[in-house]
C-alpha cells in the first residue's frame, strides 16, 4: 500500500479562546492536487501553515511520507527548512531588491548549494515556468503574472516533496489568472507534484482539483472529487458553497420497491435515486437538493412523475440565458433557462427533476 504524500491526524489549533483548526484529518496522495475550499477565516491558510511549520500544533500529528514532522505528544516538531516543501504566498513575497535570479536561488543558497549546481536548478525552475531568459531582470520590472511564475520558480527550485499555495491567482485579473490556473495544473501534471493548494474560490478548486476538501469553522464538511462534491453535497453547507442549489422540504413515504418525498399542497411528489433507500425513515421530515441546472421548466400540462406544479413569479433577461423567480412548494426558487421556450410572469409551469441527480439530507444538515 502507496504511503500518503502528507497526512493530518485529527489536528488542532486554537489562538487563546478561538478554535481556528479543529480535530483536522485527511491524506494528501503522492501526485495528487488537493485543494481546502471554504469562506474566509475557516481555517484554510492556517491548516497549510500548520503543514508547513510556520504554526505549531497542540493536538494530533502531521506526517511526512509516513513520518512525524510534528507531533505534540511525541515533542515531534520539525522546523519549515526542514520539511523539504515549496510555498507560493498570495503575496507572492518577491523581494524586490534582487534580480529574477537572485530570487529564485534564494533557498538553494540557505542551503549552501553548490554555485554550479545552483545556476543549473534556477536555469532549469525558470524554464519549467517559462521565464527562461528573464534572469537578470529587477522584481519590479516583473507583471503580475511573470512576479506569480518567479514565486512558483523560486518554490520549485530545490524540488520540494509537497508543494502549498496559498490563493497565489488571487492577486491576478480574471483573464490572466484563468491562464495561469491551466498553466499551473498542467505543470503539476508534468512533474507530479503533490500539491496542497489553499482558495475560496470554488471555479478555482473545481477546475484544478483531484480532490476538495471543504472547510467550514475549522471543521471539514465534505472531501471527494470536484463531482461528487458538486453533485453529493453532503451537507447544505457544502451545497450553496459550490454553487447555487434549490432546497425543498418534504416528507419521506416508502414502498416496497421505491422511496418517495412528497410536499405540503399536494403539488407532487419526486422518487429518490437507490443510493438514498433506506438512509431516511417512513415519515421523516427532509430536505431535497438539486441544483437549478438539473431542473427542467416545462409549460403546463398533465401530471408526470417527478415533476411539481409551479408558478412563474418574475424573468430576468441575462443575455445568454433567462432567470425565472418561482413559487413551488410554498418555497421561491431561483432557475435558469434558455431562450427557446419563454415563459411569462404569472405562468403556470411544471418543474421536471432528475432522481439520479437528487440529494436527501436530513433537516440538521
């Protein structure tokens, strides 16, 4: 069995009477790219600290391919130049007194490189972000982008075994960072890093991620692929973070082959997917998640199943698409639509939903 890259075992932090880290556990495959997601101030940036010993735990372990780099009750704490990881801040902290190559050679002098050697590893870091040439150049002479590839050189320089960034694309505007995110990925590919990456922004970690994990109150809600973080919410939390969702409350009937929730008004009732049997109890009170992209707005008609009667209270015109306000089940709903079939305010509609695309959570969650 492949040992983890990087593993948390039930991790704490806390500054005086605030928790910012509580009981944290994952792993961190060997070429994997994890990324925290979650609001600001969860406790994302102080988990990759905690990882990259600019923080000390007070409870559980972290391990190192399978060994303790810190670890309270064993008095384990291995300091940052230590550990053999790369760190990108948001900052991207370039200094700007020296040179492009002074930068990125930076660690390897810490560590008493070789000068040979050393002028090889910057020459092959600044290639592999596409900076060859760019040596003798001054930090503020550098774009934003060309200062977040320097940052990412000078990380990779010494061939780190994990590499944490931290929001490094935050500081970018929107096109460039969108470029930067598939450069980013892709050069992780190439060299298979394990990368630990830290971001609120949920396009950003659904489009780099192998896997998420979601932060909330220093507590992990959910981890799982970018699918089954975004199509199995585990929680309503993780649910309106990664996107928008409509949320129903209904009551759960049972049959011998099938399981059903019906609603108040008597406006439908929607079938659940098989993975959901047995889960939930005959008359238990639940929620119903779907995201609006799965639901299909229909004119009215005669009853099918897994559809519920609706009414069209406002459209919004978007350009691209329609936005229909509409009341369902005593809840409003926010849906999106093409422009084909319209549908006016005031419309009697019929909302068709997918049970495979269905997630029951219990009203707690």
């Amino acid at each position: 069995m492949i040992k983890p890259a990087l593993e948390l075992l039930e991790v704490t932090k806390s500054y005086g009477d605030s928790t910012a880290v509580e009981r944290m556990s994952f792993a961190l495959r060997p070429g994997e790219f994890f990324t925290l997601l979650g609001p600001s101030g969860c406790g994302k940036t102080t988990t990759l600290r905690l990882v990259a010993g600019l923080e000390e735990p007070e409870a559980g372990e972290i391990l190192l391919n399978g060994v303790p780099i810190a670890s309270p009750k064993l008095g384990i704490f291995l300091p940052p130049d230590k550990r053999r990881m790369g760190m990108v801040f948001q900052s991207y902290a370039i200094w700007p007194h020296m040179t492009v190559f002074e930068n990125v050679a930076f660690p390897l002098r810490v560590r008493g490189e070789a000068a040979q050697s050393l002028r090889q590893k910057v020459s092959e870091a600044l290639d592999l972000v596409g900076l060859s040439g760019f040596e003798q150049r001054g930090a503020t002479e550098l774009s934003g982008g060309q200062q977040q590839r320097v940052a990412l050189a000078r990380a990779l320089v010494y061939t780190p075994t994990i590499l944490l960034l931290d929001e490094p694309l935050s500081n970018l505007d929107a096109k460039l960072r969108e470029q930067m995110r598939a450069e980013l990925r892709a050069l992780q590919r190439r060299l298979n890093l394990s990368v630990l990456y830290v971001t609120h922004d949920q396009s950003e970690a659904m489009t780099l991620s192998d896997r998420i994990a979601v932060v909330r109150q220093g507590k992990l809600e959910q981890i799982g692929s970018p699918v089954e973080i975004y199509e199995r919410p585990a929680t309503t939390f993780v649910g309106d973070f990664l996107g928008r969702t409509v949320v129903l409350e209904g009551t759960v009937r049972k049959s011998e082959q099938s399981i059903f929730v019906e609603f108040p008004g008597g406006d439908g009732r929607l079938s659940i997917g098989e993975e959901q049997r047995g889960s939930f109890a005959e008359g238990e009170t639940v929620r119903v998640v779907s995201r609006p992209e799965d639901i299909q707005i229909l004119p009215i008609g005669p009853a099918a199943p897994n559809q519920l009667k609706a009414t069209v209270n406002e459209v919004a015109y978007l350009g691209d698409r329609l936005e229909y306000t509409v009341g369902a089940c005593g809840r409003t709903l926010v849906l999106v639509a093409g422009k084909q079939e319209r549908h006016a305010a005031g419309a009697e509609i019929r909302l068709a939903f997918d049970p495979a695309r269905l997630t029951l959570l219990p009203l707690e969650k």
